[in-house]
C-alpha cells in the first residue's frame, strides 16, 4: 500500500536529544546572576528596566506563537494527507528544473504568508514603542525586497540540492554542503555592493578626525578598509547599530547615522572595535566553515530522511526525481533549522564575547565600552537582563549587563 505521509517515529529520537540538551539551559545561561543583577542595577534604573521588559515581553510571546505556527506548518506538510495541488503545480510548470522552482515557490510564499501578520506586529510594537517611525510603504517595500532577496536564496540553493539528490543520491550532501558554502560565500561577497543598497543609502564618514581614529583601529586590528560608510538608518529606527561585511575587496565596516549622532567619539571607536574584533577572530571565516559543517550534517539529514520517504512513496512521490519532493525538502529544511537555532545562538555568543575582549584589548577603554552598552540599551530599549532560558534559548549576542561585567571584571 503507498505510503502518502512521513513516519512520525523518526521525531522521537531528534526530540529526546534535543530535550536532554536544554536541560542544562539555565546554568550554562545564567553565569553569576547576582553578579549580573548587581550590574544591571548599578548601570540601569528600575523604570527602564521595566519599560523594556514591557516592550520585550509581547515580542517574546509573538517570536514563540510565529515559531509555533512555521513548526506546526512545516509538520503538517510531512505528516498530512498528500497534497494534490503540488503535483498539479509541478505538472503545469513543465520540465522538472521549473516544477521543482514553482514548488519552492509556492512553499516559500506560503511560509511567508504565515509569517506576515507577526511581521506587522513587530513593525506596529516597535513603532508605539518610538523605536520605529517610517511608514507603512517604507515598511512594506521594505517586506517586498527581503521578500525578492529571500526567494533568490531559497530557488539556489533548493535547486542544487534538490539536483544532487537525484543525480548523486549517496554523496550529493557533501557535494550540497560544498555548494552551500560557495553561495553564501558569493552572497557575502556581494552583499554589499547589490543586497545592502536596497535599504539603506551610504556615504563615507564625513567627521575626518573620528574617521582616521577609526581608520587607525581597524589598521591595529589587521583591517585593511579604505573608508567608513554611514548608513541613513534614521530614516526608520532611531535604534543605533555597526557591522562588519562582505568578502576581499567588497569588504566594510558601516556604522548607522543614528550611532554616529547619539554617542561620543570614545563610544563609537569601541564600537567600532568590536566589529574590528570579529575580523580579527576570522569570524566571516570561521563562520562559513561552520555554515558548511553545519550544512553537511543538515544535509546527510535531509538525504537520509528524504531517500527512504521517497523509496517508500511517501508524498505519492515517484521516484528521485519527483519536482514533488521539493515540498517535504523544505519543510524539512524549516525543522532543521528551527532545531539548529539554539546550537548557532550559542556560537554566535561566544564570537560576539571574543569581538568584546577585542574591543577592550585594542581601545584599552572600559569605561566607554560601558558607557556605549548602557547608552545602545536605552536607545534600542534593550531587556539588559533576560531570564537564563531567553537568553539561552534566543539571544544571538550576549545580554547588556553581561557584557558590562566583562568589562569590569577584566581579562
């Protein structure tokens, strides 16, 4: 009899896993918390603390509502009934290379679809909460491009992937993982010359004595950058930020005008340093390599999991081939990568930590390190402090208090 959904044994073991893994959450999360309370307090008033709590607390429970329904989603796809619309799409689309991008598409829209609405919400909270003042069109044109950006990304890749799979069905992972690297390294190298244009205009940096003192760090740091670039990042948010971007010659350092307006020079050359510091620490690299690793072992996943669905007919799929199989690789891929989260959050802690000790090492100035954590807080109304599970669980950078006392406590 064919099979027409996925087996659902195969979750319980991923779930016992991951279930055994956050069972030390809170303490490999928490550190000293009357240390981090202490600091908290010293450097934050309760009112502030409370504001951003009450800003933090209904974005919380949206992030988890928006995890819940893309899971819930991606699960109902590999367990449900067959969907008969996906061959009808793959059929009218043609040949297989085009079914399997029409079924991409129509998974990625409708992923998309289900997040909109709590894209709205986090649009709408942050502007009651003064930290967002552009308008619905800048908001929804905004949407439509990352909406492009993300498509572009999703039909490479499914299509390489889901072409290794049928032509190399014992070694297509690795090759996929390889293949994966390139693109993301392609995509960091242009990046900023074709992605980061669509939202934001740049120009250098027109304080000349603040821009040779960054200059100056980042040649300290073994960056050979030409210029600053500002970004008018004020034209949306008054949230201030820096990062570090691109690959070899596209590549950059780019402060927001809000950042440059709001803090002192000190401030802004320790911020600076930091993105310095992740250069430094070989982070893009390292972060690519982590990304294929990753990858690979996502990958042989996928593969394994994909191959014995389609050898036993699941999906009414027929054979390697079938452009329908570009539905369950997907909504597997949105399971692998929700279940990756917490794993990628902690590496990122700890090279957003490494690019701090950098900071402090190359400006040798702890108490603008401290005075720029305590002034980025209040203009992006950050939760200084989260519980150990939040920040275990979701936070890709240290909490503000964290890094305060790893200022003040040294090397």
């Amino acid at each position: 009899m064919t099979r027409v959904g996925f087996p659902a044994h195969r979750f319980v073991l991923p779930l016992i896993v991951v279930g055994s893994f956050l069972a030390g959450a809170p303490a490999a999360a928490g550190g000293n918390r009357e240390a981090l309370e202490r600091t908290a307090a010293a450097h934050y008033d309760a009112g502030f603390r409370s504001r951003a709590r009450a800003y933090h607390r209904p974005t919380l429970v949206a992030f988890l509502l928006e995890l819940g329904v893309t899971v819930a989603a991606a699960i109902w796809l590999l367990l449900g009934p067959g969907h008969p619309w996906v061959r009808a799409l793959a059929r009218a689309a043609g040949p297989v290379w085009l079914g399997r991008v029409a079924v991409l598409t129509a998974a990625y829209l409708g992923f998309a679809v289900l997040e909109f609405p709590f894209r709205v919400f986090f649009y709408v909270h942050a502007r009651e909460a003064g930290l967002r003042h552009d308008p619905w069109s800048g908001f929804l044109l905004d949407w439509t491009k990352g909406l492009a950006v993300g498509w572009i990304q999703v039909v490479a890749a499914g299509l390489l992937v889901l072409w290794l799979f049928a032509a190399i069905p014992r070694w297509g992972w690795l090759w996929g993982a390889g293949g994966i690297g390139v693109l993301a390294a392609l995509y960091i190298f242009v990046a900023p010359i074709l992605v980061d244009p669509l939202f934001h205009r740049f120009r250098p940096l027109e304080d000349s004595a603040l821009a040779s003192r960054l200059l100056e760090i980042a040649h300290r740091g073994g960056i050979a950058v030409g210029e600053i670039l500002v970004a008018d990042a004020s034209r949306r948010t008054r949230a201030v930020n820096a990062y570090f971007t691109g690959l070899g010659r596209t590549k950059r350092i780019v402060l927001y005008d809000t950042l440059v307006e709001k803090l002192d020079a000190e401030e802004v050359s320790v911020v600076l340093a930091h993105e310095v510091g992740h250069w430094k620490h070989r982070h893009v690299m390292l972060g690519l390599a982590g990304g294929v690793l990753g990858a690979a072992a996502g990958l042989g996943v996928l593969f394994l999991l994909l191959g014995r669905g389609a050898e036993s007919g699941a999906w009414s799929a027929v054979g390697r081939e079938d452009p329908i199989l570009a539905l369950p690789a997907y909504a597997l891929t949105v399971l692998l990568l929700t279940a990756a989260m917490v794993p990628a959050n902690m590496v990122s802690r700890r090279m957003e930590t490494q690019a701090d000790r950098a900071s402090l090492d190359l400006t040798g100035d702890r108490e603008a390190f401290i005075r720029s954590e305590v002034r980025i807080a209040h203009e992006n109304l950050s939760d200084v402090l989260p519980s150990a599970w939040i920040e275990f669980l979701f936070y890709t950078h240290p909490s503000n208090a964290r890094r305060i006392l790893l200022a003040e406590e040294g090397p």
